[in-house]
C-alpha cells in the first residue's frame, strides 16, 4: 500500500494507527488484568489508580506513541489541522499517556481532540457528546478532578439527550437509552463525591473554628486573672503612693514648729501603718 499510494497518504496513516492500536489493545488487557487482581485485595478509595507498568506493557505503549506520532505528522501534511481524522489520532495518544499514568499529558491531548471535533463538527455532534463522556471518566477514574468530571458528564448528557430523542421520536428525550442511563449515574456518583467532600470540608471548617474559639477563651481567661492581679497590684501602690503623699503633706505643714512636725510625723506613722494594714486585710 505504501508503495502504491505513496508514503503520505491518508489510508497509510490510516493503516499505521491501526496497527498501534493493536500494541495499546494488548498493553490495556494485560493492565485491566492486572489492575482487577490487584483491586479485588483493596479498598474501594484506591480503585482506578493504575498499577506500575512492567517492562512488556510499557514497550508496547512506547511502540504505539511512535507510530501514533508517525500518523499525526502524515494526517497533517495531508489532511491539515482541523480534519476529524487527527482528532482520532490525538484520542489515541490520550489514551497511551493515560495507560502510562502521564495525566497532565493525557488531559492536554484529550482536550486537543475535543477542540478539533468542536472546530470540525458543530458543538452538538454526537461525536462531541462521545469524547466529552470519555474526558468525564478520565476525570473521575484517574485524576480525580470531579468537578471538571461532572462539568463533562453534563455537557455530554445535553448532547445526548438531544441525539437520541430526535432518532427515537419520543417525549422521552431519550432518557431510556443505554448511554444516557450511563452518563446520568455517573452524574449521580460524582455529585456525591462533590457533596461528600463538602461535607467534609465544612466539618473541618467548623473543627477548626472550635478550636481555635476554645484557645482563645482560655487566652482571655488567663489574661483576665492577669489583669485582676496587676489591677490590684497598682491600687494598691496608688494607695501607698497615696499615703506616702499624705504622709508628707502632714509633717511638713507651712507654719509648723519644729517640735509640732515632730509630733504630726510620730501621728501620720501611725495613720499611714495603720491606713496600709487595713488595705492588706481588703
């Protein structure tokens, strides 16, 4: 074929893809086989991260992102940029960096195939509503960004919704179709998920918020008896202070005579002595 329709012919790139396909099919059966193994021993919470990839398995990725890049070089030189058949290409590649555990790789190509389908076919191509739904499950599965998981599923669940009822002809909006009911409950299970962890969120909110309030009353407290001492404390040197002014302006009265001083200061002694004990009882 090569030969014949020359090297950069679509059906070429066409044929490539699908012999790649074959290495990511044998590396996600091996993986699936041994994910299910593995996750039969675990708790559901870990379930859906991906195991580690033995030597086979990531040859065999390695292989097709090879040739997955070969085809996308041929598909632009002859289709061009915008053609649906690289948004297959980019699923493609998507998926292998998804096998290798590169998310952000995955997203990114995920994404690229969602705006050359949108440039493509219209925003409400069924085709829209497939890789939407396939992005949502990426999201929910892998990542676990479930808000950008739920956004998907819903703008998915739209298209679909609309596909189907104008096939079926029914008032149903095509609410009984296998995908619809598919979309719709992972719907459901991501909401929860959102809910939950909002919950979660909030009652840590609240913990905090708790704890935070009890520290700062026995703050409060502390300092309050602090204060009730230094209170104390200083009425009581005002007091002293005061006396001792008292004391001075008894026994150095203008016009006194140096016997009458005499006899004011032993007075105001025994004023100030006593005048100090009785605020020591108090």
């Amino acid at each position: 074929m090569k030969k014949v329709l020359g090297p950069d012919h679509r059906n070429v790139a066409a044929t490539y893809h699908n012999i790649a396909q074959v290495y990511v099919c044998r590396a996600s059966s091996s993986i699936e086989e041994q994910q299910q193994q593995q996750d039969e021993h675990q708790e559901q919470q870990h379930q859906g991260l991906l195991l580690p990839l033995q030597p086979k398995q990531q040859q065999d990725i390695e292989k097709a992102l090879k040739i997955y890049k070969d085809v996308l070089k041929v598909q632009r030189s002859a289709l061009g940029d915008g053609h649906v058949d690289i948004a297959v290409t980019l699923d493609s590649i998507a998926h292998a960096h998804e096998l290798k555990g590169k998310y952000d790789r995955a997203v990114k190509f995920y994404n690229k195939a969602l705006r050359v389908r949108r440039n493509a076919l219209g925003k409400r191509h069924i085709l829209m509503a497939v890789t939407l739904d396939r992005i949502g499950k990426f999201h929910m599965e892998r990542d676990g960004n479930m808000e950008e998981a739920l956004r998907r599923f819903r703008e998915a669940l739209d298209i679909y919704r609309v596909h189907y009822h104008s096939l079926s002809g029914s008032s149903s909006g095509g609410e009984d179709c296998n995908v619809v009911v598919s979309v719709t409950r992972n719907i459901q299970i991501v909401s929860e998920i959102i809910q939950r962890y909002q919950r979660q969120q909030q009652q840590q909110q609240d913990d905090q918020l708790q704890m935070e309030e009890a520290m700062f009353l026995a703050a409060r407290d502390k300092l309050g008896g602090t204060t009730r001492r230094t209170t104390s404390s200083s009425c009581s040197s005002s007091n002293n202070n005061n006396d001792d002014v008292i004391f001075k302006s008894a026994i150095n009265s203008p016009g006194s005579s140096p016997r009458r001083r005499k006899h004011r200061r032993s007075h105001a002694q025994q004023q100030q002595q006593q005048h100090r004990r009785s605020h020591a009882q108090h």
